[in-house]
C-alpha cells in the first residue's frame, strides 16, 4: 500500500505542486481537490489489454482523428489539458 501512495504523491508533485506557488492551506486544498478529481476521472489508465482510456471512456479513440472532432477541456487554469472526442 505504501507504495501506491508514494507514487501518487510522486504524480501530484510532479504534474501539479512543483509548477505552482501555492499561496496557503486554502489554496493547496482547492488545488489538490482539483487534481484529484482530473487524477480519478481524465487521465488516462492502463488496463483491459493495455489499451490506454479514462474510467469514464465508452472506449478507446481510433487515430488520425480529425482536429475538429477533439474538444478540449482546460483544468488548473490550463496547467492540465483533457481531450475527448467530440459527440
């Protein structure tokens, strides 16, 4: 257990806390809550046959896919881009 805790704390440090000048308590808090819920729910996770997908993906995005059917969605004031296809 010990080490999956290293390695989210590993992650965060890497993707969120290290590239911001946290303020104070109440703004590492809204940071944090905020990168988890990009953590648990946008990014992508290896498993079902290694084919990488979110949690919340119907399934996995066939490339070269045309630029207009990607929507992007901006989390961290754009520090973190999440893509998904377009409806």
């Amino acid at each position: 257990m010990n080490a999956y805790a290293e390695r989210f704390v590993r992650t965060v440090r890497a993707e969120c806390t290290d590239r911001v000048l946290v303020a104070g308590e109440r703004h590492l808090s809204a940071l944090l809550s905020e990168y988890i819920g990009h953590y648990n729910t946008g990014r992508s996770h290896q498993g079902d046959g290694m084919d990488l997908r979110a949690p919340d993906d119907p399934g996995v995005t066939a490339f070269p896919i045309l630029a207009t059917q990607i929507r992007r969605r901006t989390r961290l004031a754009g520090l973190i881009n999440e893509y998904r296809q377009a409806a």
